[in-house]
C-alpha cells in the first residue's frame, strides 16, 4: 500500500478532482445533447456565419454564429463518443476515480 503522504495529497487533491471534472463534463455534455436533441437546436440554429444576437456585443463576450453552435455541438457529442467507446471503458476508468462526477450539472 501507498502511504506517502505527497502522493496522498496529490490524488486526493489532483487526480480526483480531475477525475470528478472530466465526469462533470461527460454529464453535462450529455444534458446538452439532450437538450439540443428535446428542442431541435440543429433545425432552429442555422449552420452558417449567421450572427446569434445574444447580447455578447454590448458585454464583451465573443460573438458567436450559428456555425459556432453547431462546431461546440459536434465537440459535445466527439467528447461523449469518446467516453462511451470500447463498452464505457474511459467513462469507467473516470466512473473509478472520481467522487463527485454530477456534481454541478446544469445549474
């Protein structure tokens, strides 16, 4: 067994938290497809350089097009894919490690 006290530190501070955040975001993702999926985004959302007005040019966010939605989609749905491939194994090898990994879901 492992006991120094560094390396405790480390996984209790690092690797599990990592391990809770790539959770996180494998459920949020999910949530988004979902969602995306409930109120058919693709269809609403034009894949172009169309302009999303959603007030980012009055408040310094960047602007964002329709072709940016769509491109943050297909990262969305590449990061889930990845998960699940080959039976779940690196959702599980997250699943494993983590502590929390729901925590924070679309609040």
């Amino acid at each position: 067994m492992i006991t120094d006290p560094q390396i405790k530190r480390f996984c209790n501070e690092q690797v599990r938290q990592a391990a809770d955040r790539f959770g996180q975001l494998y459920n949020w993702c999910r949530a988004v497809r979902d969602e995306w999926t409930a109120q058919d985004m693709g269809t609403a959302i034009p894949n172009t350089t169309e302009v999303i007005d959603d007030g980012a040019d009055f408040d310094g966010r960047p602007i964002i097009t329709g072709a940016d939605v769509h491109a943050i989609k297909d990262r969305v749905l590449e990061l889930i894919t990845l998960m699940e491939a080959t039976s779940n194994e690196k959702l599980n090898e997250v699943l494993r490690v983590a502590v929390n990994p729901t925590r924070g879901i679309l609040q």
